[in-house]
C-alpha cells in the first residue's frame, strides 16, 4: 500500500497532504534515467578498456604490430637520409672540389622535412595519410639517390677527364737538367743577342751540350716537325689537347713526324743551334689557349720545393737570350 505523506501548513495551522506536481515527477525520471545513462557509459568505458573483447584484443594486438613496423621503418629512413646527407655533404665539398667542379645546390636535390617537423607531422596523422606519408619519404630518397648517382657519373667522367688533362699537361723539364745548372735566359723581357734590345723572350732556354736528348714533357700529337724558315730552326710543336701546345726549338735534328703521338718523355730530337742562335741550346715556349706561359711553372712532378725556388730564381736573372 503506497504510504500518504502529509505536511504542516502553517497558513491553515492544519496537516495537509503533500501532492507532488507531475513536472517534479517528470523531472525526477529524467534525472534518474540520465544517472542510469551516465554510469552506464562510465561502466562500458572502463569494460572496454580493462576488459576487451577476443576480437578487440586481436585488433589491439595488430595495431601494435603495425606501429612497431612504422617506427622500424621510420627510423630506417631516418637512418638512410642521414647518410644520404652525409655523402651529397662529401659530394659537394670533397669530391667536386677536387675537380674544380660547382656542388649540386641544394634545390635541385629533394630536401626532406626538418625532423621535428617531421615527428609533429606523424604524430597527427590518421593511417591512410601515415602511409602517404612513408611514400611520399620514400619516393623523396629514390629521387635524391637518383641525382646522387647521376652527380657521381658526371664525377667519374671528371676524373677520366682529370686522368686525361694531367697527361697532357706539360709537367718535366724538356732536358735533363737535375741540378739546375742548365737554365741560361727566363720567361719574360730579355736582351737579344743579335740585336742588343729588350724584347719580349717567350719561353725558356736550356744550355746543354749538342746532340743532348730532348723530352716531350707531356702526352699529345706532334703538329709540326721540321724548319719553317721562323727562326726556331729545326724545331717541333706538340698538340697536347685541352688548349695547351709545347715548342722545342733549335734542335740539331728530330726524331719524329707531324701526326705521330707522343707520350711524356719520350725523346723527340736533340739540342742543337740552328735557326736564330747564338750557341747550342734548346728553346723551350708553353702555349695555352694560343698565349705563350712561363714555363717554370710547369716542372712540378721532376722538382722539389726547394728546387723549384732556386729554379724561379735562376729563371728571373735579367739575362741575355740565345735566341
């Protein structure tokens, strides 16, 4: 039997019996059912996540096997990016610098994200745009492989080239002349013997006794061989490619032919005295580019340092010519 509750009322001075309005009642039922509601979420809440499901388990499990798959192959590409790094750092400032070559810049190589960037980046990303992501990383080092590679192929053909260049560069004296005693008259102005004025003296002259052997002082082809009446004489003139060309003049006789290749000293005729000369010598003249050089800065591979300064100082004495 449902109990009737009174009350006092104190305007009447009589017990009256209590009614509650229906809205209170209404009012109560929604605060009992959203209790009911609350604590149920709550308590499905903490079942499903201190008690999941065998399905739930299995999902969770995969999960975690495929976020320690990323981190592996995140940090492998971290690792491979860093030392992808490290060679176009090698590249730019080791290998090309050898060859006088200008690095790569970094624009036209594909530059990854900054790694915190990067991490922040990841650490939002739902698992259709983490995968992009490892793709996008991946097609992001497959690019800079392929300049890396495509930078070492220009640097190996450099160092055939560089093989080539120093071969045909002139780099020994063209007489034997190891102690620097036969060194007559410099590069530079100089007083001619015929005529006793200053005049522009193009190359070097090397006292040496007839019929001493002289050396092509690097590889090429021989372009003129002979006595053209320009007062060098019997003389030779040797195409080295890469701009430069050697003269050899004066000589008694020579020994090869315009069109015969010649390496690094082989002997291509004898010192002598004909054409414009006042005693046996040989005149020795560097071309490059057509402009005659001082050749005292081509002795680098039959000289020490110390040789070469004495050389530089003998060379520079205001002398008179042979020629």
């Amino acid at each position: 039997m449902k109990k009737i509750k009174y009350f006092y009322n104190t305007n009447t001075l009589r017990y009256e019996k209590l009614i509650t309005p229906f809205r209170v009642k209404l009012l109560r039922v929604f605060s009992f059912l959203a209790a009911v509601a609350v604590a149920g979420f709550l308590f499905m809440q903490i079942a499903y996540r201190y008690f999941p499901s065998a399905n739930e388990e299995k999902l969770m499990l995969e999960n975690n096997r495929l976020q320690d798959r990323f981190d592996l192959v995140q940090q492998e590409i971290q690792q491979m990016s860093r030392q992808l790094r490290e060679i176009e750092k090698r590249d730019n400032q080791v290998y090309r610098s050898i060859f006088e070559a200008s690095p790569i810049p970094d624009s036209a190589r594909a530059k990854m994200m900054e790694e915190q960037q990067e991490q922040r980046l990841i650490a939002s990303l739902m698992d259709k745009e983490l995968n992009g992501s490892i793709i996008s990383q991946i097609k992001d080092l497959r690019n800079r492989l392929f300049a890396q590679n495509k930078s070492f192929d220009a640097i190996d053909n450099m160092v055939k080239n560089k093989e080539a260049l120093l071969a045909a560069t002139p780099a020994i004296q063209p007489v034997s002349n190891k102690d620097l005693s036969r060194v007559a008259s410099g590069f530079g102005y100089r007083i001619d013997p015929v005529y006793k004025t200053t005049k522009m003296h193009a190359g070097l002259d090397f006292a040496a006794p007839q019929g001493s052997p002289v050396y092509a002082t690097a590889d090429g082809i021989v372009e003129l061989a002979g006595n053209t009446g320009n007062g060098y004489g019997n003389h030779v003139v040797i195409d080295h490619g890469f701009s430069y060309e050697t003269l050899y003049g004066h000589m008694v006789r020579v020994k090869v032919k315009a069109g015969q290749k010649i390496r690094r000293g082989e002997v291509i005729g004898w010192v002598g005295s004909t054409g414009k000369s006042t005693g046996p010598h040989l005149h020795y003249e560097v071309h490059k580019n057509g402009t005659p050089l001082d050749p005292i800065y081509y002795f680098y591979n039959d000289l020490t340092p110390e040789q070469f300064d004495r050389l530089l100082k003998i060379a520079a004495t205001g002398n008179q010519s042979f020629d």
